[in-house]
C-alpha cells in the first residue's frame, strides 16, 4: 500500500510539473515572449524572442512586407499574417514548416550559402515564391542573422518583400521609354531630311553665290576681296558641319552598306575631329542583324564616343566588334580618367534617354544586355552584347 501510494504521488507530481509547464507556455505567449514550439528530434523546443514587447510583434503584424525567422536549417520559427497571405497559405501551416518549400530547386541552392555566410551587414536576393495556387511570386528577400542573448541557437531574420507591383511598374517605364526612343528616332530622321533636302541646298547656293562674289573682286578691293573669301570659307565650313549633323541624325549608310561601314565612318570623322584616335576591329558579320539592332549598336556607339570627347579626357579609344555564337558584341575602350559607375548612375537618375541610361536602354530593346565597368583614373569599358536573329532553315 505504501508502495502504491507512492507511486500515485509521484504521478501526481508529473502531472502538476506538466500542468506548470503548459501554465509558463501560456503565460509566455500571453506576454509575446513566444514565437513558436516546434516538434523536433530532440522533443519539442519553446523558441522566444527574449524581450520582445507587444508594441513590437504590433508593427511586424502591420508592415506591408513578409516578416520571417528561421532557424539555420531554414525551420520557420516566426512568420507574420503578412508572409501567409503571400504564399496563400494558413499561418498555423507556415510556422513550424521548411522555408525551403515555397522555394524553387535552383533558388534554393542560390540562398543556401547566403544563409549560411550572411554577414552583420545582411545580404540581399531575387527569387520566385512558391504559392498555394501554383504560381511564382517575384520577391526580393532581405537576410539579416539576429543576435539572441543566451539564445542556444543562431536564427537568421527575412524580410521578404513583394516585387509584383515594382516589376509592373519597370515595365511599364520600360514600355514608355522605348516608344521615346522610336518617336525620337522618326523626329531625327525627319530633321535630318529637313536639314539635307532644305538647308544644305540653301548653303550650297549661297556658298556658290558667295564664291562668284569673291570671284568678281580683284586684287585692288582689297579688304572687301578679304572679307569675301573668309565668309565663302566660313559657309563651307558651315555646309559640311550642318551635313555632318544630318548623317547623325539618321545615317543612310547604315542602310545601304551596314553596321561595320559607319562604324568605321563614325571612327574616321571623330579622330579627325577631336584628335583623339581611334583603334577599329570589325569581324565579319556572318550573320545579318536586324535593322533595329544595328542602330541601337550604333547609337550606343555614338554616344559612347560623345562622353570621350566630352568627358574622359582620353588620349586612345580602342573599339572591337565581334560574333561570339549566336551574339553581336560591341567592346569600347578608352584610356580616361573613368568615374564611379554607381554614383554616376544615382547621379543621372531620371534624366530621360540620356547617357549610360540611353545606352542600356536601348541594348534592352533589342533583347541585349549592356555591361560598364570604369574607375577612377582607370579609363572606362562599355560593352553590348545583342542575340543574333535565329537562322531559318532553307525552304
């Protein structure tokens, strides 16, 4: 009997340390000092955010962005009403679960080692979701690891923030950017018509009219016969300028011979000009490229050898056009002083279509991709590269 006594004691007690311990757990998240318990190898474990207050779990609850902490092998520990929405699934089934479930194969293995080495600065990454109803979800997940004093574990915070609207957004500017370019593409070519058909006509008969001026003084007139022969230099000078801007505007060797001979035309005329001398390499092209693709090439040219001359304060310029398979690459080189390609960049925000903006905008286009590298006193690398238009077997 003793025995049996106490044994129904010491069951007695279990239960009430049991009863205690549910007791400490409820109490715990009464206060918000509980994120989740999770059932693992080793039984279940209570994970706390040490110190947490109610005014802090309200503005994770509020934000308009996915909230997460995971433990290192990515067990949700915390996940905000916010994150569930995303993913279109119930809160109770997200905490607890992998991360690694609304992740892709190939972002998985893209996040691993930024979980794994994410420093006190953090680390951020682009990557699909997974949702509850089979689609992908664009988000950008911010990784930060999260000092817990006394904690026996690391866990590492995510915020993870819905990139749909942002993407939306990029291409409707895209959108808007290209029709710039093709509006400012037929407003230069009907300049440049203006200019060839019209003002280049009427400096050419007022140069022919100024030359039978200079013609008819003689020698005895003197300062008048001076005069005469500067102003027929002056409107040559002035013809050949304003044909200049002309071909600019809308080269017609571009259509009639290609890419590779206004290049090499574009590289005469700027050495010439400036002084500053230009080294060309042009493979054939075996490939013909599309007409759309050749003036992006060339206007990214063009304004490449703009910021030489007005910028760079370059001594060499060195220009290779290649075919890599199944791409056109456009590599140009100057010896420069270079600039600080990001705060270039943060600099010429929102200026329209000018400069590396108009540049990369344009390889964009055309399905390109265009690459700057630059530093200060290091001279400046832009390079495009654009696909080739698949070839079509022969009929």
């Amino acid at each position: 009997m003793p025995d049996r006594g106490r044994k129904k004691a010491g069951e007695l007690a279990q239960i009430r340390a049991r009863l205690a311990e549910a007791k400490a757990v409820l109490r715990a998240i009464r206060n918000g000092e509980v994120d989740v318990v999770v059932a693992g190898r080793a039984g279940r474990q209570v994970f706390t955010l040490e110190g947490a207050e109610h005014a802090y779990r309200i503005l994770i609850e509020s934000m308009n962005e996915g909230a997460l902490i995971l433990t290192t092998d990515k067990t949700i520990l915390y996940a905000n009403q916010c994150f569930a929405r995303m993913v279109q699934c119930p809160l109770e089934q997200v905490t607890g679960g992998s991360f690694r479930r609304f992740l892709t194969a190939e972002d998985r293995a893209t996040l691993r080692p930024l979980l794994k080495r994410a420093g006190p600065a953090g680390a951020k990454l682009q990557v699909q979701l997974l949702v509850g109803d089979g689609t992908q979800l664009p988000v950008q997940i911010s990784i930060r690891p999260l000092a817990r004093a006394g904690a026996s574990s690391a866990t590492i915070g995510l915020v993870v923030t819905d990139l749909t609207e942002a993407q939306r957004t990029e291409g409707l500017l895209r959108a808007l950017m290209n029709r710039v370019v093709q509006v400012q593409e037929t407003e230069r070519a009907g300049v440049a018509l203006d200019l060839h058909d019209h003002i280049t006509q009427l400096l050419c008969a007022v140069l022919y009219r100024s030359q039978a001026l200079a013609d008819q003084l003689s020698a005895r007139d003197g300062a008048a016969k001076t005069e005469a022969v500067k102003l027929r230099e002056l409107l040559g000078q002035t013809a050949v300028e304003v044909e200049r801007i002309s071909r600019n505007l809308r080269p017609g060797v571009l259509e009639l011979l290609g890419l590779v001979a206004v290049l090499h035309g574009t590289s005469t005329e700027f050495a010439t000009r400036t002084g500053i001398p230009v080294k060309l390499a042009c493979a054939a092209l075996t490939t013909p490229l599309a007409a759309d693709a050749e003036l992006a090439l060339y206007r990214i040219f063009q304004e490449a050898l703009k910021n030489v001359e007005q910028h760079a304060h370059a001594r060499h310029v060195t220009v290779d056009l290649t075919q890599p398979d199944g791409f056109v690459q456009l590599v140009i080189n100057d010896d420069g002083i270079g600039f600080d390609a990001n705060h270039h960049a943060a600099r010429r925000k929102g200026q329209g279509v000018l400069g590396l903006l108009s540049m990369k905008e344009r390889a964009t286009y055309v399905g390109g991709v265009l690459t700057v590298k630059s530093g200060r006193r290091a001279g400046t690398e832009i390079a495009v590269r654009i696909p080739l238009p698949p070839v079509t077997a022969a009929a």
